[in-house]
C-alpha cells in the first residue's frame, strides 16, 4: 500500500509539478480542516489542542528534515551516480587517458581517449557503417537491477528515445588512407541512464556498474563494452567580434533537473545524436551517414541552441567544422562528438534574433490560450538548458579557476597536483557581454571541446 501511494506521487510529480502541489495543498488543506472538526466537537479542548499542537511541530520536524536530505540528495545527485573527481580517474585509469589544456594563461585537467581528432591543415576521412536493425541489449545483471539504477535519477527529468550507439570504431591510418571508420547501430537514452550515467551508483554494497564492467586500467574495446554508449554531441558556437569568428562564445546555463551538470554552464549545443524521425531530413530518416554525423544534424539543431528562428540563421549563416571523436573516461567509455561553431553575427544581431524568436513563441502562446506540457517539449533543449540564461562570454576571458583551499593566489599546477581533490572544485570564470565576471560550475566535455578545438586549429610543420 504505501509503495503504491509513493509511486502514485512520483509519478504525479513527473507528470505535472503543477498538480503535485495542488494535490499536496489539498491533503494539508484536508488535514487542517479534519483536525478543526475534531476540536469544534471535544469537550476537553485545551489538552487536545496541546496534543494536537505537539504532533504538529513533530511533523513540522520530519518534514523539514525530509526536505534538507531531499536537496542533499538533488545537488550531489551528479556525483554520487558518476565520479567526477580527477583523483579518482588517476588512481582508475592509465595516464594516457589524462589530458592537460592550456586555456587563456590558466591551466585545467580532463580525462578522454581520443579517437579521431581532426586537423583543418591535413585531411582526415571517416566513413561510417551502419546497421539500423541492431538494437543494443543490455546485460541480465542491469535488467535485474533497472529499479535500483533509476533511482539514481530521482531529482533528473528523464525522457526516453532511441539513439545512436558506437559499437566499434577502426582508427584512421596511412594504409587506409586516412580514413576512420565508425560502425554504429540502435540504443535507447534510458540504457544509457541504467549504463553510462550511472556508472558509480552502489547497487549492493559497494558494487558499481563501473566496478563490475570497467574494472580495468584501460577502457574495454568497443566491441566488447557492456554499456550503451550513445554518441553525445558537443559543440562550441562562435559569435563574430569584428572580423574575429571566435570573439564571443554561447554558453548556456542547465537546468537543475538535467541528468548531468545541474547548474552548470555546458558548451553551446550538449546533447545525443538523435534517430527520431522527427528530427531528421527525409534522406537521413532510416541511416546514419558520414555526412550527416559530420555536419548535417549540427547544422539542423544550430538555431534550436541559440533559441533563434530558422529565418534568422539564414541571414546570419554558420560553418559548422568538425573537430573529432572522444571516449569519455568519467561516463565509462561514452563518445563524443566534438564541433565548432562560427556564425556571421556579432552579438547584438543575436539578441535581437533572440528577441524576435521569444515574440514569435508569445504569439503562439496567446493562440493557443494555455501552455500545454506538450507544447512546453517543443521548445528547443527545453527539458535541460534554462531559456534566459545563455552566457555570451568574451572567448579570450574564459579561464579555469583552480586555487588551494584557503589560498586563493596559489593556483593549482596539474602536472604537480594532479592527485589533489580541489582540482575538482575548479570552476570556469569569464566576462560576459555586459561586462560581468563569472565563475561556475562546468561540464567535462566542453573543456575537452576546448581541447580539440586547439588541436584542429594547430598547424603542423
């Protein structure tokens, strides 16, 4: 009885927020107007009131208490699920996996296996092989434990869908002429959430699925990885400064019920590779293609992560470059797929374009007399990155924040400290369009972005 009462509100409170605070305002309404009658009708009035005020501060208590575990819960949700700490990669994994970045005279540690990085002064090929048909399955283990794993995912809005899986990769090399091969097929965004994403979730005791599945110094083989592994995408977009593409940089701010990064500031578009029909042109509804995995599906989604209209992008075109492929060593082996972004507009042409697509939106909001949650999913990334909140960060200014505890001048060396927790308490710091500094929480990848964005432009002798 009570657990089919608990999962009747959770599933109210996925549903409608809205409607789960009506239905508690009238149980509290309900129990107020219960515990009145009981007085009006007892004789003894003064020890019942006593009686009854002393249960109520008892529940005041609990309830109070409840909600402080209940936000300790959501703010370290990220954590507990995943490991971000660089002390625990470097004791997990081998150094090959740890990269430095030297980003605007400051320094910052991240962890990834790349597989493929572009360079925009020698040319590299992938070809991509794809088999629609084959869907990946996830182990009897994690089956059995699908309800443990969720729980991971308590504070999270999680939407399924189908993705794209890497199920091996044939690095480029001269004997095939430069030319990587990608072989994907079918996966699920919620594998994902039961695999990837919760990979240091304690199942029973101190069992992970990391711990039972990347128990290694070195990542399994695709081939014979056990998780989902669903290609992200990350892509840095660019804003011109002048005749400068790269002078402003997007980056939006996510919100607190994403499954990654609550509260932090990510790369300009950070997202799956999507196989929904939707979200493809006709040629690309049933395939993956090279093509379309090196520029096409960036391209479609630019206006969408900026929050402009298509006609905007139009006259403001952007090249999209691609930049290469990565494992992520935090998630166990997830890939990425790394892209820069450079549209031909400063940015007071996208405020005003910003301006332009919220005008649009309030006349179909008035058309429609009400917000329905439908509605609410087409907005662009709506259910991860808050709308209002998209940095435009002086490129040149962004800077990662690494200083001992209680003392801020010293700042942390990671070829000497890179063992030391408070790395992990690194934040990213820049100046925005306004003038205003900055200082925030990150995700991973979009430091490894910086990363490939460095090597694709490096020139070679």
């Amino acid at each position: 009885m009570e657990e089919t009462i608990s999962r009747y509100f959770q599933t109210l409170k996925q549903q409608s927020k809205v409607k789960y605070v009506l239905v508690m305002a009238a149980i509290v309404l309900a129990s107020l107007g219960f515990v009145a009658v009981v007085v009006l009708i007892t004789d003894d009035k003064t020890s019942l009131l006593s009686d009854i005020f002393a249960s109520f501060i008892g529940f005041a208590f609990l309830f109070v208490s409840a909600l402080l575990v209940t936000w300790r819960l959501h703010k370290k949700e990220d954590q507990i699920k995943v490991s971000y700490r660089n002390q625990d990669m470097w004791n997990h994994y081998v150094k090959e996996y740890r990269h430095i970045i030297d980003l605007h005279d400051s320094q910052a540690v991240v962890y990834f296996d790349p597989l493929l990085q572009m360079n925009k002064y020698h040319s590299k090929h992938i070809r991509v092989e794809d088999d629609p048909t084959a869907f990946f399955q996830l182990d009897s283990f994690i089956k059995s434990h699908c309800g443990t794993l969720l729980e991971a995912h308590s504070s999270s809005k999680t939407l399924d869908s189908v993705t794209v899986r890497l199920a091996d990769f044939e690095p480029a090399t001269e004997a095939n002429g430069q030319t990587a091969t990608i072989h994907c097929m079918r996966s699920s965004y919620m594998a994902h959430l039961l695999t990837n994403r919760a990979l240091d979730y304690l199942i029973e005791g101190s069992l992970s699925i990391r711990k039972l599945y990347e128990n290694d110094a070195k990542l399994r083989p695709l081939r014979r990885s056990m998780l989902s592994n669903h290609f992200g995408v990350n892509a840095l977009i660019f804003l011109r400064n002048g005749e400068k593409e790269d002078g402003w940089l997007l980056m939006p701010h996510r919100r607190n019920d994403a499954t990654v990064a609550k509260n932090s500031v990510t790369a300009s578009m950070a997202t799956r590779l999507k196989m929904e029909k939707h979200y493809f042109a006709n040629e690309y509804a049933d395939r993956m293609t090279a093509d379309y995995m090196e520029h096409v599906y960036v391209e479609d989604n630019v206006a969408g992560a900026m929050w402009v209209t298509t006609d905007w992008l139009k006259a403001h075109p952007a090249r999209v470059d691609f930049l290469g492929l990565s494992r992520d060593i935090y998630e166990g082996g997830k890939p990425t797929l790394f892209y820069a972004v450079y549209v031909d507009a400063d940015p007071e042409a996208y405020l005003q374009g910003r301006a332009e697509w919220d005008e649009k939106e309030k006349q179909k909001r008035e058309t429609r007399k009400r917000e329905t949650s439908a509605y609410r999913l087409g907005f662009p990334q709506f259910s991860i990155d808050e709308m209002d909140r998209i940095h435009i960060a002086d490129w040149t200014t962004v800077r990662m924040q690494t200083v001992w505890a209680g003392h801020p001048r010293r700042a942390i060396v990671p070829e000497m400290d890179y063992h030391d927790t408070r790395l992990d308490d690194a934040k990213l710091t820049f100046v925005d369009y306004n003038g205003r500094a900055y200082a925030y929480a990150f995700e991973q990848n979009m430091i490894a972005n910086f990363l490939f964005l460095q090597e694709y432009e490096k020139q070679e002798a």
